[in-house]
C-alpha cells in the first residue's frame, strides 16, 4: 500500500489472495489494510495536505501531467494486469488507461477555472468568495474498471488542494498498487496514500474518519446507502456518489431492425460482461418489429464469442468474482420463475476452457414485465431484457418504473420526438442516437437512487472545493 510516500504492508500484516476469474488461479496478494492502516494513511494525507494546498496551482497541474505521462509510458503493463484482475477484454480495456490519461490532463488544465466571484452587497465595502479545499478526501473504488477510476477520481480533488486516500474493491486491487508506485514517484509524500482491504473494515474506517470531509463513491446502492449512514455518524461530510442503474434503450420502428439490434449489443456493454452502471440492461421495442429484434438479436448475441479476455478475438471474458457469478446465476433463475422467457445464453459456456473460472454466456430475456424482478432490479452481469411497447405514455411510464435514474438511449430519426421523450425520462445522462460513450466535460451522474452529484465535467473539480465568504471595509 502507499501511505507517506512508501510502500507498506498492513499493521497486521495479513494479506487478500487476488484470484483470476478465467482461472481462478492466484494472481497475487495484496495487503488487507484495515482501521489502523486507513488511519495512518489519512494522517499522512493531513501532514501533507497544507503544502500541497499552497502550492501554485500550475504546479500541481505540471505534476499531474507528469503522472498521466508515465501512464501512458506503462499502458501495455497496466491493461494486462487489468485484464487478468477483472476478466474485462483487452480490446476495450486498453482504453481504459487512455480515459483515465485524459481525465487527468482535462482537470490539470481546467484548474485555473477555479474562482471566486465579486458580490456588489454594498457600494462601501469590497464582498467577494474564494474557493477552498476540504482538506482529505476519501475516494472508494469499484471492482469493474478499477484503475481507471482510481487513477481519473484522484485528478479533481488533487486540482482542488485536497489531499486523497483510495481504497479499491478487494476483488481487483492490483492495478491501484501499481497505481500506487507510480504516486510514490511522482508527487510529494502523502499527497495520494492508497489502502487496500475489504469494505467493511478498510472502507468503512475511511467513511467513518472524522478528519475526511469529503467523500467520493461509486459501486452499488445497497452501499452508498451504507456510506450514508456511516458518515453521518462521525461527522457532517459532503458526499458524492455515483450508483448502479437499469437503463432503458429505447428504438422506435423508423431506425430499423439493425440499428436496433446494434444499439442493443452495445449499450450492454458485453466486453466488460454487462459490469457497468451504465449498461443499457433493458431494450424498449415497439411491438411492430419485436419479432423482427428478437430474432437477429438472438442470432447476433450467440455470435459473440466468449473466451480468454487477454485473446484479441474474445467478445466477453469472465464474471469478475465467485460471489458476483452467483448474483447473476440468481438474478436469470429469477427472470425464469417470474415468467420472463429465456431467448438465449443464462448458462455456462461448453468446452473443457470453460470448466473453471466464473463464466456465463450472454443472456437475453423476452416477454419481461414490469413486475418482474429482472426488469426492475439491477444485474450488473450480461443480462439483457427486452420489453415490448405500444404508445409513448405506456412507454413512460414502464421506462421511469423504477429506483434508478442513471443513464438512457433514445434511437429515432425523429428529433422533435427524441426532445419531448428526454425531458420526461428520469435519467441524469442520456444519448440520442447514440450509446455508452463519455466525453470529456460533459457531467455525468444519476438522479433518485443512482446517485447524487456530477463528475467528468468542471462540476466535479467544484465539488471538491468549498467557498468562503470574504468583506474588506474600505
């Protein structure tokens, strides 16, 4: 782990086992930090918290840059690793370590952009705000693209003058110690401290700390929930937090069977196995080509070739761990007892490969309803659910029914109708004609229980600063 500036074990010295997921051969272990170590690793963060905040924020910029570079110097070495701790694909894993290069340099040059304002109060008197740090920030890491968050979440505390504590998931930690080598190279002593561990010691001692104000989570709503509670009984925090979603893909006839039936495959995001809060899990198509979807849909979903995620030919690698395999075995046995039909995939994979390690062929279900478990719950795996509409109210209505407001796709050629339908979805980012993508500036968030907050965009860098209130008598 790297706390102060150096590489450390635990206080206990004991240590998690890193398994493959192809495999479940062991990759590695890690140290499992738990209160002591969050502890130690947040005190360096305050020691080194108050000349980072003065220094010139040009500065901070160049050093952030540097640390991008030598990102981009170890991309080949951070995919792999990436590749064998998650059992994402290497072909859109690559691109990983390129976002998080590209977050990193948007928020060192956007860090003048940090400014105050004038207040005209009163015509004797000179009123105006500065912006301010909180100080340490603890960010949790999810399991699916571990380094990228790690590495693109640290960009806009630091920018700010805050100091940084990261706890990655337990399921794929490798890529942060790395991550951790490079810091430890780069900038100055305490300035980023990385612990590994478990959630329910290392991350909830790093909620619970009553020297982090502010706290930045992505992962699933059961745990932001739990963050909430936590922190709230140590201390008033800001907190943000990026959840899970069950995101609607929406195809109207005019876009035609093909379009749909590639927006569909592609907003699943099959090449992380459907692991992303972001995935379009449920597919919206008007009943005069549902018959039509379904069928070159099932075609084209069995067509994609699952295997060893380090081969540049595999279209879907492995479940990221045990316990997430046998969450979404649960989630297909529940589409079948509500009634949902299975039109392909909810099995493992034939062939002696396939004996070992967490696999699952892509899953596509028809005839959903919205009393069915699958349609309202998120599977976070590579499960698809296709849902037949007749009129846009009945099509509201099914979209919004549910507890999640993340991300949505609208497919139509009809561009008045695709303005109408976006102002009444309850989605905090939504694409037109388009899917999955994220550029740089545009914020992105949820709204109800897919999160509070904005991120990837300048409200982030804002997010992670407090204004203060100034009046000079004159």
């Amino acid at each position: 782990m790297l706390i102060g500036g150096r590489l450390v074990e635990s206080v206990t010295g004991q240590t998690l086992d890193v398994i493959n997921p192809a495999n479940e051969q062991l990759v590695g272990r890690v140290p499992s930090g738990a209160a002591d170590d969050v502890d130690r690793a947040v005190q360096a963060a305050a020691g080194a918290q108050p000349d980072w905040m003065a220094t010139d924020i040009t500065e901070r910029a160049a050093l952030l840059r540097s640390l991008a570079h030598v990102l981009e110097e170890r991309q080949a070495e951070l995919t792999r690793v990436e590749v064998i701790d998650t059992g994402n694909t290497i072909t859109k894993m690559r691109g990983d370590v390129a976002k998080a290069v590209a977050q990193i340099e948007y928020f060192a040059g956007i860090g003048l952009e940090l400014k105050g304002e004038t207040v005209p109060s009163t015509a004797r008197h000179l009123h105006l705000t500065i912006r301010e740090p909180f100080g340490v920030v603890g960010r949790i890491v999810p399991f699916n693209h571990p380094l990228m968050f790690a590495a693109a979440r640290m960009a806009a505390p630091l920018m700010a003058g805050n100091t940084i504590v990261i706890k990655p998931a337990e399921q794929s930690p490798i890529s942060s110690c790395i991550l951790g080598e490079i810091c430890a190279d780069v900038l100055p002593p305490g300035v980023v401290n990385i612990v590994t561990g478990h959630g329910e010691t290392a991350g909830d001692a790093l909620v619970r700390h009553p020297a982090v104000k502010r706290i930045g989570f992505t992962g699933s709503v059961a745990t932001g929930l739990a963050i909430q509670r936590a922190a709230a009984e140590t201390a008033v925090k800001t907190i943000t937090l990026e959840l899970g979603g069950k995101n609607p893909c929406i195809v109207f006839p005019d876009t035609g069977v093909d379009v749909a039936v590639d927006a569909a495959i592609s907003g699943m995001n099959f090449a992380w196995q459907g692991q992303s809060c972001g995935s379009t899990s449920r597919l919206f198509v008007h009943e005069s080509q549902y018959a039509a979807v379904t069928a070159e849909l099932k075609k084209r979903v069995e067509a994609l070739r699952v295997g060893d995620p380090l081969d540049e030919s595999s279209d879907m690698g492995p479940i990221n761990s045990a316990a997430h395999y046998e969450k979404v075995l649960s989630a297909v046995a529940a589409g079948q007892e509500d009634g949902a039909t299975l039109l392909t995939g909810g099995d493992r994979p034939a062939g002696e490969y396939f004996h070992r390690g967490y696999w699952i062929r892509p899953t596509v279900f028809v005839d959903v309803k919205p009393g069915m478990r699958i349609f309202h719950e998120e599977i976070f795996g590579p499960v698809l659910s296709v849902v037949k509409w007749s009129d846009e109210e009945e099509l509201i209505g099914m979209v919004n029914a549910t507890e999640y407001g993340l991300t949505a796709a609208l497919w139509t050629k009809d561009v008045a109708r695709a303005l109408r339908l976006s102002r009444r979805i309850r989605a905090g980012y939504i694409w037109i004609n388009g899917v999955s993508s994220h550029y740089l500036g545009l914020p992105f968030g949820g709204v109800d229980n897919s999160g509070i907050g904005r991120e990837e965009g300048i409200e982030e860098l804002f997010s992670y600063t407090q204004a203060k209130a100034l009046t000079i008598h004159t």
